[in-house]
C-alpha cells in the first residue's frame, strides 16, 4: 500500500484555498500511485474563533468535492473538518471512491485551549475495516488505541495541528503507539504559523516495530512512502503482544 502526507501550512479561515491546495495535494498523491492520503486535522479552516460559520455538514461543499476526486483518483483521503450536524463537532472523514465511507468524531477535546467552547465531543470509535481513526489529541490516550485494535485496526490514522515546543512528545506518542499495538501509524501534522502558534510538521509513517519509515521536517510537503501490511501479522504472531493482553482480564 502506497501512503502520502499533506503536511500543509493551512491558510486560516480561507476554505477556498486550502481546499484547492488540498486538490492539488491530492493530484499529485494519485500521480505517485498512492492508495491513501491523510490531511492535518481542520485542515480546510485551521482552528480560528468563528469556526462554527465555516463548519459544514456532510452534504456540503467540501465533502462533495473530496467525493469527486476520490472517485477520479482512484483515492482514499482522511482528514478532519469542523462538522456542522446536531452540533458542531471536529470529524475525520475517510472519503473513498465508492463515497463517504466512514467518520469520527473526537473524542478527547483539548482542554488547555479550551476545544469544548467551539467542540461538543464524539461517543463513538472510529473504525472501518483495518483503518482506525484518532485525532490529535486523542494520540495521549493509549486506551483509545487499544480499543481501535481490538476491533480489528492495523493501522492508526492520526491527523493533528500539534505545535511547538511539544515535538518530542508528538515524536515518542507515534512511536508509542505504534509499539504498543503492533500496527502502522500514520501520523500527519500541519506546518506554519496561526498567528499565535508554531506549528512544527514532522509527520511520519511508523511501522509496528517502531521503526520510522518516512518523517517529514517543518515544510509544507507531500510525504509518500510505502508500507507492507504482512509485517502487522508476523510482528503480531512472533511477538504475540497482543494475544497476551486478552488472556489477562482487567
């Protein structure tokens, strides 16, 4: 399987372009045969006051287009919106060819800049199939994790807008959870400035040993790399983690 990472510098407030750059993001992840592509978390608007005027629901412009494209790319694409439904909510949404496949919303909203005020939380996990769905600062919840993988997640999907000084943390979490499930994860963070934070990039793609298979810097790029879901099975089978932890009733 084939991945890439938008490591974006969102434009704050400007869905028109950011979802252009997106497009753009997009064709040139189709042209490198990419299966897959993970955009930062609110990557259309970045995290701004008036948040809730630019959410969308589902049936709004912008699922709309990544709909379109998916299907003329042959592409899966992930990444989060600022979601407009019974409330409002921050969604990750997993477009592919055949449509609007799955969605989550976050579940663990950042207290110390104070999400709640703009965010009700989500009640529910995100998985479909092998893919489980964490945003941000879901990644400091290891029981979320595990829950994903216990119901058949081999790879964590993370977008996030995680910014200075806490790049060792976002470094080690990756890595963390990575280890601790025996799966890939796929990390991608946005790059640039909000006008209050720094934002440091370094996406990356872990596979389940914890080893780093790509990591970007603090540009605004495409990572693309490949990765071999064979090697969740035999890390999981020789090293049977996992297989441990169900036999020990918590």
């Amino acid at each position: 399987m084939i991945v890439s990472l938008a490591q974006m510098d969102i434009v704050q407030g400007d869905k028109e372009k950011n979802l252009q750059k997106g497009i753009d993001f997009i064709e040139e992840a189709a042209k490198r045969g990419s299966d897959l592509i993970v955009f930062p978390e609110l990557w259309t608007t970045g995290y701004i006051r008036n948040i809730k005027e630019l959410a969308e629901s589902f049936d709004g412009e912008t699922i709309d287009v990544l709909i379109k494209k998916a299907k003329e790319k042959n592409i899966k694409i992930f990444g989060t919106i600022a979601e407009k439904a019974d409330d409002y909510y921050n969604t990750m949404h997993f477009i592919s060819p055949e449509g609007l496949e799955a969605f989550y919303r976050k579940i663990h909203l950042f207290s110390v800049m104070k999400e709640d005020r703009f965010f009700a939380p989500g009640n529910k996990i995100g998985i479909k199939g092998n893919i489980g769905m964490l945003i941000c600062y879901d990644l400091r919840f290891p029981e979320l994790s595990r829950k994903l993988v216990m119901n058949g997640a081999e790879i964590l999907i993370v977008s996030a807008e995680w910014p200075y000084p806490r790049i060792e943390h976002w470094r080690t979490l990756l890595r963390a959870r990575a280890i601790d499930n025996q799966s890939y994860v796929i990390g991608c963070n946005r790059v640039g400035n909000d006008g209050k934070l720094e934002y440091f990039g370094h996406s990356s793609v872990i596979d389940p040993w914890g080893k780093t298979v790509i990591e970007g810097e603090t540009d605004e790029t495409l990572l693309t790399c490949e990765i071999d879901l064979s090697l969740v099975k035999e890390v999981r089978e020789n090293f049977p983690i996992l297989k441990d932890f169900q036999r020990v009733k918590i």
